[in-house]
C-alpha cells in the first residue's frame, strides 16, 4: 500500500506521556495518529492514510450500526531492552482477520497490507511504547479493525469498508503478581452455536458475551465460562480467553476449535507446552471431566489465555449448585507463562521465529 502521513500538530507532551507510561491501565488513553484505508467494489483498497488521532464522522445510516458487520483484531508491540520495537505473530492476526472477514462477509484485506498498516502506525507512535526496566510487561496494544461504513439500510454485504488500526498504551494485566482467576459457568447463556460466528473475532460474539460476565460479577467471579450450544455439557472458552487443562501425567486438553475463537495465544501456547514435553490435545471437553479431574487429583492445573492476560491460572468454578475448588497447582502453568513472555520482550532465544522486528 501506498501510505499517506499527516504528523499531528498538537502530539503528547513528554512530560505527560511519561506520566501515562508509568501507569497506562488499559484502553484508556490512545496514541497521537491513527491509520485509515478504505474500500469499495470499483477501487478496492485505497486512500491509505495516517492522520492524528481524534473522531471520525459515519453517517447515522452507516451499516456497521445497524447490522454489526464488523471485525477487529488485539495485538501488542514490546519494547526490547536494546529499545527495539517488536510485534508478535503479526502474520497471525492477520490470517485470522483474513477468516474473520470471509465470515461477516467483509473485503479480504491482504495479510501483507494488514501488517504494513500495523508497522506504520508503531512506527510513527513508537514513542508510544513504554519500557521495562525492571522487567516488566507493558506494552502497546494494537486494535486493528474493520467495519461497513457505507450508508445504506438494505440487509446486504456494503460496498464501503474502512479498516482502522489505533494504540493505546498498557500495563500488565495483573497488578501485584500473577494470581488464579475463579470462574462461574453459566448455563443459561451460550456464546456460539454451530454454523455461527463462534470461531470470528467478531465484536457480536463479545456483546452477546456480556450479560453472562454481568452475571459472573454479581456471583463474586473474575471471568465466565460457556458451554456449548447444542449438548450443553462441553466446555468452550471463556467471555475472551481460551482454556487449557492439564492432567498428572504432564498431557495437557485444549477445547477443539469450530465454536471457539482460535486465538493466536494459544496456537503459540500449544507449540511451547509441546516443547516442553506436554503434548496437547484439541477434543471435545465436558464440564463434568471437569469437576470429576478436579476433585479426584487427576487434574492438576487449568489455566486460560489471551492477548491481554497472557496466561492465567484457573482457581476456583462456582456455579449455581456449588463451588469446585482450585486446581492443586500453578507451576506448569507459570512456566509456559513465563517462557512466552520472555520471548515476547526480548528476554529469551526466538527459536520459533514469532517476533516482527518494526523499530
């Protein structure tokens, strides 16, 4: 893509963006650019552009507000010691915007493209990144998204698209350490059914996953946990993690694909754990295998993953008939946490070669 840029005449002041990099939280403050390209039948791709970060006008009849057709992607750029910028998987996240499009029924935006916007963007604000002297795991998350912004009432795939990507700063996601989440499974709500939008990163999938979380807050759980919609006894994913069991004979289960978002963090935990000499396996999980793991000693760790939290342990599962307690240990879980983040900061040997050198 050829790629326009307009530096913003009124950027962050040092002074305040060291005051936000001390401590950025999450999704609460945004970078000084942002980019845009757009799409239509006749031109395709075009009018690829970096502009300064600030509101963009639709059309109260633009489709994405009325139909939700729209994906995104979350991502993070690290700050390595020697003050390289890097990203993770980018290729990843684009080859699963790619699915998630063909899904919604939006334009493929080519996997090279998709990276080239990202890198431009971490490029211009790659003052942005925040460092990690004492070793941390701040980082920039990247939000590129895509959404129908032709206006037009019809029930129809639009024939105008615009395909964003912002930054915005964040620390980690645990503040005081690591600890186990507890869990509440609903079995009123399910996440996804069969022939769905289960397996898109589609915004849908996460405002139908709302109400259960609410649900979640109010039982005293971090997170919530969806069965499936058809059986209503197999263990999915969480409301924005995937999840991970594993057993006293060091093997590890991961719920199958179809349903479930196939999440770029655990493609990459599946690849460290194997190294390790924990084969995993991708079946059918019950909630019933379970509380029965649990309770008999046979499962010793559960942990989930994303994006944001990395890798979680699991503690308690509370659910409308009672509480199943935590999972005798988190070491194998800490393990495979901390060799992904090593990799991901520079602090460790990238013999996978996931790391995207931008800066």
């Amino acid at each position: 893509m050829q790629i326009t840029t307009t530096l913003s005449s009124a950027p962050v002041d040092d002074a305040r963006l060291a005051e936000i990099l001390a401590n950025p939280g999450f999704g609460t403050n945004f970078t000084d650019h942002m980019l845009t390209v757009e799409w239509t039948p006749a031109d395709g791709w075009h009018a690829a552009r970096i502009t300064p970060y600030g509101p963009i006008t639709l059309d109260p009849a633009a489709a994405v507000l009325h139909y939700a057709q729209e994906v995104f992607e979350g991502m993070k750029a690290y700050r390595h010691d020697d003050g390289s910028v890097w990203t993770f998987r980018p290729e990843a996240n684009a080859e699963r915007m790619v699915r998630s499009s063909e899904r919604l029924a939006l334009p493929v935006l080519p996997v090279d493209d998709f990276v080239q916007a990202v890198d431009a963007l971490v490029e211009v604000d790659q003052r942005w990144v925040p460092t990690n002297p004492d070793g941390g795991e701040k980082a920039l998350y990247l939000r590129p998204y895509m959404f129908a912004s032709e206006t037009f009432l019809g029930v129809r795939p639009a024939e105008h698209v615009t395909f964003m990507v912002i930054a915005s700063p964040a620390g980690a996601y645990f503040k005081g350490g690591v600890k186990p989440i507890s869990l509440w499974l609903t079995e009123e709500y399910t996440r996804a059914g069969r022939g769905g939008m289960g397996s898109a990163k589609t915004g849908g999938n996460y405002a139908s996953s709302l109400v259960a979380q609410r649900e979640a807050y109010d039982n005293g759980c971090d997170q919530v946990v969806f069965l499936d919609g058809q059986d209503g006894k197999y263990v999915e994913e969480l409301g924005g993690m995937n999840m991970y069991f594993v057993f006293d004979d060091g093997s590890i289960v991961t719920p199958e694909i179809g349903t479930i978002l196939e999440g770029i963090t655990r493609a990459s935990v599946m690849e460290i754990a194997g190294k390790m000499g924990h084969p995993v396996t991708e079946r059918k999980f019950g909630i019933d295998e379970w509380r029965e793991g649990v309770a008999s000693g046979r499962i010793t760790e559960i942990f989930a993953c994303g994006t944001a939290a990395v890798v979680t342990p699991v503690g308690t599962l509370r659910t409308k008939d009672g509480d199943s307690p935590a999972p005798a240990s988190t070491e194998l879980t800490m393990k495979i946490r901390q060799a992904l983040v090593d990799v991901q900061f520079g602090r460790a040997d990238d013999t996978f070669g996931w790391m995207h050198r931008v800066v």
